[in-house]
C-alpha cells in the first residue's frame, strides 16, 4: 500500500511540474500576444533549385513570425524586401509601400508580392505598425501582394563584443551588424517567392511600372548570354538591387557569415564578384528616390538623392528615330529616344528641320516630355512637338504622312500630361518640329512618353 501511495505521489508530482513548466512557457508567450501580436511561424517555401537548399548544405536555422498577410501558393515574377526599424524621427513605411503600390498597374501588383521584415524588437511598435499596415493595405494583404513578418530576437547571433573594423563606434557597428542580418533573414524567407527578388529600404519611391521596366531589362541581359549576379536600378546603398531568386539561399547565408565584417552594400559588391560578375551593372534612369528626411541610425539628417531618378516616364516603347540635322560625331538621334545618359547632339538647325521617333506599334499617347541642353547651353530654342498618323517610307527613312501639333518647346523644355483627352487616336510618330533657324548647337537629352494600347473601335 505505501509502495502503491508513492509511485501516485511520484506521479502527481511529475503531472505538477510538467503542467507548471506548460503554464510558465503559456504565460511567457502570451506576454506578447497580450499586445495583439499574431505568433504562428511562417513556412518559408525555400527554392529547391539551388544546390544549398537541395542537399541541405550550411543549413539556415531560423523561423518567422507572420504578423499579417500571406503568400500565395502560384509563384511571382518578383518578390520586393523591405527590413524596417523603428526611427527616432518619423517614419516612411507606409509612404513607401504607397508608392509600390500605386505606381504598379494591377497586372503588375498581380505579378509581385512584397516581403516586410519589421526588425524592431520593441513589441508596441510592431503592433501599432501592423495594425497601420492591416488599416491601409488591406486589400493588398488578402490578395497575398503584401507578407508582413518578424524574427525573435533570441534568434539573433550576438549584437555585443562585435569586431570593431574601419574604426567604427560600438553602436555604428551594432546597427549595421543587425542590419545584415535583418537583410538575410528577409531574403532566406523570400527565396521561393519568385523568379527574381528585388531588394529595396523602407524610405524610398518608385518609378512609374518600375516592375516592366526591370522584366524589360531582365530580358536584354538575358539575351546578351553574359554572366549576372545583380541588376542594379539605383547607384544608392541597398536600394533598387535586383538577384535571381536561386542565388538567394547563397546570398542568405553570405550575410549571416559576414554580419559583422562590414557594412551590407559593401558585402554586396563583394557577393557579386563572387558570382563571377566582374563589372557592376548600373542601369539608367534610376527607378527608386531616397526620400528618407532622417536616417534610421541615430536620426541624423540625411540629403542624399539619386541624380539619375525618373519618376514620370520610365521607358519608352519600342521606336526608331531619323533626323535631318547633322550629328555631332556618335551623339546619333535614336540616344534621344533611349534610356540612358547618352544624347542627340546636333549642329546649328535650320528651320524646317526634324528629329522624328517612328513607333514600331501604334498607341495612344497620354505624357510627353522634352528636355534640351546641358548646364543651359544647345537649348533648343524654337521647335514644336507634335504627333503623327499614317506611317510611310521615303527613301531610307520612315515618317507620318500626317502630323499635328500638341504643344511649343519654352526655355528649352517640354511637357505635357492627359494628352489622350484631347488626341484620343493612336499616334505612330512623334517629331520635334524646328519652326527657326538658331546658330547654337542642340542637345536632345531626353524624349520620355506613356503611352496606352489604342482601343479598337
């Protein structure tokens, strides 16, 4: 009977620490939930294209928070990273993801999901943050376009005693350890996301259909049959970086590895050389602005711009260009029409003369912007733009064999936005029309035009 009273005291004994050791981990757990903070762990869909996912190789262990949203099951054309803190001063979250949004059309918003890291560990930020988010993206969060995640802190390697390179202060080297690897977490969960990932910061905006430029270009260097390992469509920090999604599991780990090395952009450089892409692609104009007023570290001012941004008028459609101005050694007339830094550069026009873009498809012209000149100088002082109907072949070249006028070149410049209201017809031309003779050369930096498909009667 005793033996039989201590085996049921042993028992019981065993059932109250088991059950308070249960209750102890509940009460920890909801300590957080008691912020209204969701708890579940995301599944990260790795690709198992790459041979580190495959054979399991340098394994990544981490789990995810999902605070709101969730990926669809049919993969995207882009994945968009964004790691966000919380600032000192103010906040561009929110105006940020505005501006993805709102300069994608709903084809591209269909063809991309974007990926939030909130990295802060103070819990009432990230639940009022989220309930901003759930509050402002809410159709984009049911239709799995926006994925908002975080990782606990005790899942972080050590952020104190860190390597102390180039001389930087403790906490400099702290914020930009965290921040590499708040950057491979993000990019370890997005990695099956889709085809290709795009990584951005939290204080930027967007280009006019910035997604078809990038598949745009993605396409060009595809057909060039030359190595790459990053695309870049920002000459600033983090921003505007575009990877193929099956290098990420690589890049992931190349973060985690070096966390404390050196600063993430200079971590980048060395990854793409790693890859065997030797020259940095930088491809023109920017499709992301710094707009951040105050920097996430200490909220210091922070100016800095990217001079090569075009918010407006992203790419042109396909065109070619004729003129019958005489040109200036290579500066051809097509450099006009194409994206880029390069020029028309043209000697002394005569009345009369043209420069003529040809499209290869006829569409209905909504923007147009002419820019002329450089640091003030070969402005084109007097010419009018206009669109034209009926295509033609006169000799070598192409033209209109109508052509009406939208609007005079003014200081050397010209633009003009909802042109469709009035010339709702699809348009196979556009010329700049010079209407006086000018002693000075001309430079045309710069033909930028949206268009739409004409619709058939």
């Amino acid at each position: 009977m005793r033996r039989l009273l201590r085996k049921k005291n042993v028992v019981v004994a065993v059932l109250l620490i088991i059950g308070g050791t249960y209750l102890l981990t509940a009460l920890s757990q909801s300590s957080e939930r008691a912020h209204g903070e969701l708890s579940w762990q995301a599944d990260r869909r790795a690709s198992k294209e790459s041979w580190v996912e495959q054979g399991d190789f340098l394994p990544l262990n981490v789990s995810y928070k999902l605070l709101a949203g969730a990926p669809t099951a049919q993969q995207k054309y882009l994945a968009v990273g964004l790691s966000s803190i919380k600032r000192k001063k103010g906040s561009y979250l929110v105006p940020t993801l505005q501006s993805i949004f709102s300069q994608s059309s709903p084809e591209e918003r269909a063809s991309m999901v974007v990926v939030v890291l909130l990295a802060d560990f103070d819990v009432d930020w990230r639940v009022a943050m989220v309930t901003e988010l759930k509050d402002e993206f809410l159709f984009e969060l049911e239709k799995g376009q926006l994925v908002v995640l975080h990782v606990s802190e005790e899942l972080y390697p050590p952020l104190t005693g860190l390597k102390r390179n180039y001389n930087d202060a403790p906490d400099r080297v702290k914020f930009r350890s965290k921040q590499n690897l708040d950057y491979s977490y993000l990019i370890h969960y997005s990695a099956g996301l889709a085809s290709y990932y795009l990584q951005l910061e939290d204080d930027v905006s967007c280009a006019k259909n910035f997604l078809t430029t990038i598949k745009k270009r993605v396409e060009e260097q595809e057909a060039k049959k030359a190595t790459w390992a990053t695309l870049e469509f920002s000459a600033l920090g983090f921003i505007g970086k575009l990877y193929k999604s099956v290098h990420l599991p690589l890049l992931s780990r190349f973060l985690f590895l070096f966390y404390q090395e050196m600063p993430c952009d200079w971590l980048l450089s060395h990854f793409r050389e790693v890859m065997t892409q030797k020259e940095q692609i930088l491809l023109k104009p920017s499709l992301f602005q710094h707009m951040g007023t105050f920097s996430s570290f200490r909220g210091t001012y922070n100016k800095l711009k990217d001079k090569d941004f075009e918010e407006g008028f992203y790419i042109n459609p396909s065109a070619r260009v004729y003129s019958d101005m005489s040109t200036f050694q290579d500066h051809v007339p097509q450099l006009a029409w194409n994206a880029g830094e390069k020029f028309f550069w043209g000697r002394s026009p005569e009345r009369g003369n043209y420069l003529t873009a040809v499209l290869s498809e006829p569409a209905v012209v909504t923007d147009i912007l002419v820019e002329t000149g450089s640091d003030g100088k070969d402005l084109l002082e007097s010419a009018q733009v206009e669109l034209g109907h009926g295509v033609v072949t006169i000799e070598a070249e192409q033209s209109c064999e109508v052509f009406q006028s939208v609007g005079e070149i003014i200081n050397g410049r010209f633009e003009m936005q909802g042109i469709d209201q009035k010339y709702k017809n699809a348009s196979s031309c556009l010329r700049i029309h010079v209407t006086a003779a000018q002693k000075d050369w001309v430079v045309v930096r710069k033909i930028r035009i949206a268009t739409k498909p004409s619709t058939p009667p």
